[in-house]
C-alpha cells in the first residue's frame, strides 16, 4: 500500500516531511509531483529527513511524498557490463534516447534493459536443493564474461520446475524453488539489492595474490593484493586520474568498476572514448566488455555524488560472488567527502576538522572495507579490490581525508608534484609511499618469481634511499665533493629512476611489463652497479666508467627490449661483462 506525505520545507536537496510515522530509516522513497528518487537520513519526533538523489530546482511544499517500504536498492542482472550509469545506477545511454544529453528529473528510465532477450542455459534440474547464493543459470553477458544468474543470498530451497534452455528477459521465470515454509518463488535473471549493506560472503581471506597492474613502481616496490585497498593521494596535476585509467586499462582484474565520482564531464568522456577503443589484452575483445563505468559528473547533484560510491562498490560485490576478480576504482574519495559535507551542513549538523562531518572516519571505512578475497557462498573465490583517488586541497596530505583513508588503507601511492612537473609518470613518490602487503605477498612472488625478486627490489629500494640522503649534502656543498663510490650511488639511483621507474604509457613496450622483465631489468642493473662498484674500489676514477657509456645505454633498455624477447637480456648482460673486461684489460697495461 503506498502511504502519501507532503514536503514540508526544502533545503537544497535536503527535503524536509512532518509526518514521522510513514517511514523508516534509509527507506527509498519518491519526492514530488515528478517522483523524484530520495533516501530516509533522518526521522525525529516532529520530521522525517529525506536526501534527494535528483535536482530539487522547482519543488514545493504540499507535494507528495511516496514511501517504497524498501530501502535504497539496485537491480543485478545480464546487462551491467558495457553499461553506462549514473550514481543512482540509471542507465545514461537509455537515458539520452528519451530526455537528450541532459538527465531529465524524475526518469524513470529501468536500470537494465527489459526487453532484450539473453541466450540462457538452466544449470539446476526439479528436485535440486539450493541455497542462497547458488547458481541456478548461466548467460554470456559479453563475449568475455560469463554472467552467472544467483540465488538471493538470504533465500534456500527446493526446485520445482525450470524452463528449457533458451532465449529470455531478465525478468522472465526461469526456475521456480519452495522455500522451507512452502512458499513458491519465482526465479528469473536478476535481483535487487540494498546499496548501503555489504553482499555476504562464507569467509573472507588474508591477500596473497598481488593485484599484477603491469607498472614497475606498483608492482615492485609497493604492491597491492587482490582484495586489497589503496590510497592515490596527490594534488592537482599529479595524474591520479591517468594512474587509475592505466591500472584499470592493464591490471589482471576480471572486471573493471570505474566510478567517476565528482569528476570533471571532460574528465569522464576521456575514460568513455578510451575505453571504447581499448582493446583488452587478454581477449583480443573491446576492453568495455569487462567494464562498467559509473559517471556522476561535478554538475550532477551533490546527493547522487554520495550514492555513487555504494552503487559501485555493490556492482562489484555482486561480479565478486560470481567468483570473479573485480577492480574498483573510486575517483575521487575527496568529492564524495565533500559530498557529506554539504549535505551535512544543510543538516546543520556539527561539523568537525575542515568543517567535514563528524562520522567522515566510519563512512570511509565502511566504504574500504567492502574490499576483501573471500570464498563466495557458493564456494568459488572471488575479490574486490577498492583503489581510492584522494585529492587534497594545495596538495595537503595532513588534511582530514587523506588522513583518515590511510586508516584503512595498507597501501599508500603518494603522487609527487614535482615528478610530474618533471613528466616523470607514474609520479608516485618512492620515498613517501609505501605498501603493507610485503610480508602477504612475498610468499606468492617467491613461488611465482623466484627469492631473487626480493632480493633485487630490497637492493633497489635501498639504493634509492641513500640517493636521497646524499641528495641533501649535494645541495648543500655540491656533488664535486662526495667520494666516487657515492657518486655511484647518485648515478645508479639516476638510470633505476629514469630506466625503471618512470614509464611511457604511449610506447608499445612500456606501457604494460610483465613481473619477469621488471626482474631481469633489475637484475641488470644491479649487475651494472656490482661491477661497476668493484672497479671504483680498484681505484677506477667514476669519470671514465661513465664514458664506457653503458648507464645511459641502461637507461633505454625499456624500449630497447621487447616484452616477448626477454632472451635479449642474456645478451645485455653479456655485453655489459665484454665492455668491462676490455676496460678492465686495459688497466691492466697501464
């Protein structure tokens, strides 16, 4: 039974009711002669809070209010991949064809497509018994994802009959189960469910497989696990939002959420037409097959903003107890913070550090911690991993949401200005970030790469911060007076900086790099920095090894080296002992 209210005042998109009695917290409700979607944030003695999701330009008191007696939910099914959404998860493509390029208030445009019909193929048999989240139907949503039709994670029973494989709608009967009290269901290809409540999950897992992005910063020196979460703090210009793209365009994830959260409308067309030529290196398909995109620009209203974030991290739950690997990607968390901001000023609620709601630390957690590896409930493993872009005013990382997603973040990616002033990408910073998935991962690294992948970032990492501590006394007296085996240090850190950790996403061979060529591009330069150390000892001026050429030769050899011709490495290195040994022999007739 549909119970009607009226507003009773209007702040922005906080709309106001006096009746207290017709709704529930976070009940879903409909706003306005337009039906306008809103959410339940807040119920008093005298007034019922409502956030709306949808332009508020033009509502008045004395219209209606509509309560649903569910809470804020999205439809899961066939259709999501290569989709378009908004934040409230409606479709923008659909959307377009009925009100243009601008979101028409109140659509009521279906999530997902009601009238295309899935090639289908029932996978349960009468007499089955099922439980919640059991896989009772299989359809290729895409050519590269198989989407598998699940039961409701809080329904179990026995199945009484099913249709024959074939063509259908998503919301066409399928299968039909009796639950423990008798009553029949009927089953078709999708669900609904709750943005804001975590998908259950039989048990969640410690990370141990690392999230493979194919970028030689992440991937050696600050990891992150599939499950994982992660912080991509950095100011204006960084390129936080091109290090996320690349992540999303090459990282080993099954599936790709992008959430477009508060970002510039040019920002989020560059991700549509990249996408959209992309072609995904795994299958050979469009690189959207695999992709949902959630664009909820910065002139979008500000309540949807906050919505978007839960919207996507539920999609990707859903993907998760397929049994499939998800990628979040959440751009950025700052806006979202915003986001609760304004709509907590409206609330006139106390404000806290920077003028920030009060509970920002327990939404950004609850937020994070949805990412997880798990065994799914029906017993397959699956994960959501959350990367979180965070975009400090002026580039501040004591601010209060910087501070508070390191909280519940083990990995930290900080994007350095003045790298990226330099065109030196990814701009992660290697002497302020830093990955706490180590002691996870080196186990899988050992087993997959060998121990002397450690062992050579361990050498890496150090050598770069010793460049950092002599870089001081550079500045200082200049570099003329450090002794040779220093100016050593300052010119191996030089190629591992230029030769190994910046990367040219437009180069072929550079863009993506597999864990075994960073290994051997490692290898040889710690190779080059032996040898070159043992000559400096002999009494070799660091001049003359510099004229042999070979540290500006390293330097290329990420272009130089072709990613199917790793063999080519062995010749490096041999080239590096022949030019040695004729320097070598030369000192010896001297």
């Amino acid at each position: 039974m549909e119970i009607k209210d009226v507003i009773y005042g209007i702040n922005g998109p906080v709309v106001t009711v006096k009746n207290t009695e017709s709704f529930s917290m976070m009940e879903m409700v409909y706003v306005g002669n337009l039906g306008l979607i809103g959410e339940v944030i807040k119920i008093s003695d005298k007034y019922t809070t409502i956030q709306v999701y949808e332009e508020t330009t033009g509502l008045k008191p004395g219209e209606p209010v509509i309560g649903t007696k569910s809470p804020m939910n999205i439809t899961l099914g066939p259709g999501i991949l290569d989709n378009i959404f908004d934040g409230i998860a409606r479709p923008l493509k659909d959307i377009r064809k009925e009100s243009g390029s601008f979101i028409a208030r109140g659509s009521k445009v279906p999530s997902l497509d009601i009238e295309r019909k899935w090639k289908t193929k029932i996978i349960v048999k009468p007499g089955d018994k099922l439980k919640g989240g059991d896989i009772y139907a299989v359809v290729e949503e895409t050519r590269a994802i198989e989407h598998r039709c699940m039961l409701h994670p809080y329904l179990s029973g026995v199945v009484q009959s099913v249709n024959q494989d074939g063509e259908y709608k998503i919301d066409d009967t399928v299968v039909t189960l009796k639950d423990e009290t008798g009553k029949i269901h009927k089953l078709s290809l999708f669900q609904r469910w709750p943005i804001r409540t975590p998908r259950p999950s039989k048990k969640r897992h410690s990370p141990k497989i690392p999230l493979i992005t194919g970028q030689r910063v992440i991937d050696t020196l600050f990891p992150m696990a599939k499950g994982g979460s992660c912080a991509i703090p950095g100011g204006f210009g960084t390129g936080k939002t091109m290090t996320q793209h690349q992540i999303a365009k090459w990282c080993d994830a099954d599936i790709i959420v992008y959430v477009g959260c508060g970002e510039r409308g040019n920002e989020m067309c560059q991700v549509l037409n990249e996408f959209s030529e992309l072609i995904d290196p795994k299958t050979g398909d469009p690189m959207t097959d695999r992709t949902v995109l959630i664009a909820n620009t910065s002139n979008m209203p500000v309540a949807a903003r906050e919505a978007s974030i839960y919207t996507g991290i539920t999609l990707a739950e859903y993907y998760r107890d397929m049994g499939y690997h998800v990628a979040m990607m959440a751009d950025s968390s700052s806006r979202w913070a915003e986001a609760l901001r304004e709509i907590s000023g409206r609330l006139e609620e106390m404000p806290a550090e920077e003028g920030f709601p009060a509970d920002l630390p327990s939404r950004l957690s609850e937020f994070y911690e949805r990412a997880g590896f798990v065994t799914t409930l029906n017993d397959k493993e699956g994960s959501v991993s959350v990367i979180g872009a965070v975009s400090p005013q002026g580039g501040d990382f004591s601010e209060p949401v910087t501070q508070n997603t390191k909280r519940f973040t083990r990995c930290f990616w900080a994007l350095d200005k003045s790298l990226a002033y330099a065109r030196h990408y990814p701009a992660i910073n290697w002497l302020t970030s830093y990955s706490e998935y180590f002691v996870d991962l080196d186990k899988w690294y050992h087993e997959n790469i060998g121990h002397d992948f450690i062992r050579y970032r361990t050498k890496i990492n150090s050598i770069l911060h010793e460049e950092s501590s002599l870089m001081e006394i550079v500045k200082l007296i200049g570099a003329d007076v450090l002794p040779d085996d220093q100016k050593l240090i300052i010119e191996t850190a030089r190629v591992i900086r230029v030769g190994f950790l910046q990367q040219n996403a437009f180069h072929k061979e550079d863009t993506y790099v597999s864990l075994e060529k960073q290994k051997l591009m490692m290898k040889v330069i710690l190779k080059l920095h032996a040898r070159a150390k043992r000559l400096i000892s002999a009494g070799v001026p660091i001049s003359q090894i510099k004229e042999l050429g070979v540290f500006d030769r390293l330097a290329k050899i990420k272009y130089e080296i072709p990613n199917d011709k790793l063999y080519m490495f062995d010749e490096f290195l041999l080239d590096i002992d022949k030019c040695f040994a004729k320097f070598s022999s030369r000192l010896v007739k001297k």
